[in-house]
C-alpha cells in the first residue's frame, strides 16, 4: 500500500551517513554517486573515523553528535552504519525526527526491537528498510527467477557456507553473517521459516560463537542449512539449490560462472509390485546463465530513494527484516539450548501503526 504521493519536488533527497567505520566508507562513496540522492553530511562519534572521512572528502560536513543531525531539518534521510547493537536507539530517534532511515542488517538483534521500529516507521509515516544488500545482487536476482519461473521444480532444500577468517565481533557470528544468508532464502523461497535448529561454537568467549550451524524449515517443507565462521581458513561464499527439475551451485566468490544452472536428478518411481521401485539417474546439461553487471549498495540506494518518493515498500522492506530478526533470535535461542529446535513466530503481516 502506498502511503504517500509522489513527492512533485524532485530535488535529489539529502542523505546523511552515521557510521564510518569498516562499512560506513561503501555507504557514502554510494550515497555520493546516487543521483537521486545528495550527500548532506558524515556523522561518526568517533573523532579518528571523522578525520578519515575528512582527509578524504574535503569541505563535507562532519557532524559529531547524532542529535545535530537529527535537528538539522534540510535532511531528510539517514544511513546508519553503526554496529548492530546501537540500530534500535539511533533509527528510533531517527524516525522520531521525520527522517526516513536505510540501516544496516541486521535491523536490531532483538524481535522486540524491530517491532518497535516497523510501529515507530508506521506511526511517522516514514521508509524503514533494512540494508540486505544481496537482494539486489545480479547472481542473487538470476536464482530468483529461476525459481520463480518453475525451472528448478520444487525446491528441496538449500545449502549455503559463508566462511573466512573474518573481522571479529561482539555481536557474534549469527548476527553479522547469517543475516545475508536469511535475507537470500526469504528473497527466494518467499515462505516462511517455521523452524530453526543450531549448534555452534564459541571458542574465545563464552556467548560469542565465531562458527554456527544452523537449520531451518520452512512452511512448504523446504530445508536449508546455514553455516557462518570467523573462523575458516579461505573465503567461501557458496550456496548450492536442490530442485526436482534443476540444481544450482551459486559462488560469490568467483570471478565468473558465478551461477551453474545443472539438469541433474533423481527420479524415483514407487514400487508397483513388492519391492520393485525404479529409480533413474539424469546427468543433463550444466549451463552458465549472463548475469548483470551492477552494483547492489547502488540499486539498494535507488530502491531507497524510490521508497521514500512513491511510499512503495522496498525490495529489502522492513518486514523482511524483522522475519530475519525473528530466525536470528530462533538460531541464538537454539545455541543456547544445545541445538534444540525452536519454532519461529508467525510474523503479523502488517504491523500496525
Ligand atoms: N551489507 C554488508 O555486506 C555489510 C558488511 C559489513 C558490515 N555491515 C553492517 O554495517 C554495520 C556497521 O558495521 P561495521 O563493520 O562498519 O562496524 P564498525 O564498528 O567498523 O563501524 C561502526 C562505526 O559507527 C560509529 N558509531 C557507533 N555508534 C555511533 C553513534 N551513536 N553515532 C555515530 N557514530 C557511531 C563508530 O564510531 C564506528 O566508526 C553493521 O550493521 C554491519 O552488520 C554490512
């Protein structure tokens, strides 16, 4: 549902940056580059991270404090680039302000959290959307369709590793890297997750796992297996889709033929008389579908300045975020209980405002 009308002022939407630490820097080149979007200024509590920002840009404006951006009525979006811990505190007062706000995965590390900001979003009338970048991504949008299409039949089950070693973090590892897988399989499968199971292990500090393995069903009985590590000795990237009709192998990583679409199965034909099943084998064609060659911040950037124009939800909206949320918080609950299964909430549709 549209919220709003198309804005007749088309100047581009001012855009400040809050965080400009190892990602923040992505952010701003992006924001800069946008033509729908004009970079009002980099706000960043750390006085060596503003510096940086400065001896790069020279003459942006630097803002310290968060409240002086807020108060600042000439700008009329944020991106936040903070740690995931801060999210909920700066995008509330962020929307409080008027200010429609693009932040980063996850949402807020806490279902609660992100509820609070879906109502605050509504209640302001303002864009919420959450930063799952790889929904944009050309290799992400080609699996997409694929499965949308009927090509790879029903989809059985989906694996993905998600590994190097990697920048750790106080938040732990689910929080910082199994978002991205999460946001892939909503994006894909488009259902629920029902269900979520995982192990894990925190070698360093109790209740900080650098390597998780998560399980997830989803309402059609789709399967999907996550793993996420800090902890690996190369980076991997990879996803693999088991469907009746296709298999994909998916690598992020590769230089090219990042996507293989295979014509490989199984089929298996019940037994007609005592015992005697069929089963065959097809060992078919493998083919390399052309990807796009695009920039997903930029398009997610687009997508925001969409959003904010048309009131339209974007791709990554806010209510894919929380449904990220909620399978975070299942896998942590899950870790914590040994890997027992933990049902996942059914997500309102709509939150009200
Ligand atoms: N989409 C992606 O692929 C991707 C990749 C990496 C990180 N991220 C996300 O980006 C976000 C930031 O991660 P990071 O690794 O850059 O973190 P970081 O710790 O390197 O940087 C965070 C920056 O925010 C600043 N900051 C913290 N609180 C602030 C406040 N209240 N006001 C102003 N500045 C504040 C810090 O000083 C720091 O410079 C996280 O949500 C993370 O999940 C996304």
């Amino acid at each position: 549902m549209a919220r709003r009308f198309v804005s007749v002022n088309n100047a581009p939407l001012r855009t400040a940056v809050v965080g400009y630490g190892y990602w923040g820097p992505n952010l701003v080149r992006n924001v800069m580059e946008r033509p729908e979007l004009e970079f009002a200024g980099l706000c960043d509590r750390d006085a060596g991270r503003a510096a940086a920002f400065s001896a790069r840009y020279h003459g942006q404006p630097v803002f310290s404090d968060l409240d002086d951006v807020l108060a600042d009525d000439a700008i009329d979006a944020l991106v936040v680039a903070t740690p995931p811990r801060t999210h909920h505190a700066i995008v509330r007062a962020a929307l409080e302000a008027g200010k429609h706000v693009l932040v980063e995965k996850p949402l807020a590390t806490t279902s609660e959290d992100a509820i609070d900001l879906l109502e605050t979003a509504a209640r302001h009338d303002r864009t919420l959307m959450p930063g799952h970048t790889f929904v944009y991504s050309p290799p992400v949008n080609k699996i997409k369709e694929l499965i949308s299409a009927g090509t790879l039949g029903e989809v059985y089950f989906v694996t993905s590793s998600r590994m190097n070693l990697g920048k750790y973090q106080a938040d732990g590892v689910i929080c910082d890297l199994a978002p991205h897988d999460l946001s892939i399989l909503l994006y894909w499968l488009d259902e629920p997750v029902v269900e979520v199971a995982a192990t894990g292990r925190s070698v360093f500090q109790a209740g900080v796992p650098e390597t998780a393995f998560i399980t997830l069903t989803f309402a059609s009985g789709a399967n999907a297996n996550i793993q996420v590590s800090w902890l690996a000795p190369r980076k991997v990237r990879e996803m693999t889709i088991v469907g009746s009709s296709r298999m994909v192998q998916y690598d992020d990583t590769a230089a090219d033929e990042a996507v293989r679409v295979f014509d490989r199965g199984m089929e298996f034909a019940p037994p007609k008389t005592f015992g005697e099943y069929q089963l065959t084998y097809r060992s078919g064609d493998m083919v390399v579908p052309r990807l796009e060659a695009a920039e997903p911040l930029s398009l997610e950037l687009a997508d925001f300045a969409r959003a904010i124009r048309t009131g339209a939800e974007p791709r990554s909206n806010a209510q894919l975020g929380l449904e990220i949320v909620l399978a975070m918080e299942a896998a942590e609950e899950s870790l914590r209980r040994n890997g027992e299964p933990i049902a996942v909430e059914n997500v309102p549709l709509r939150v009200a405002a």
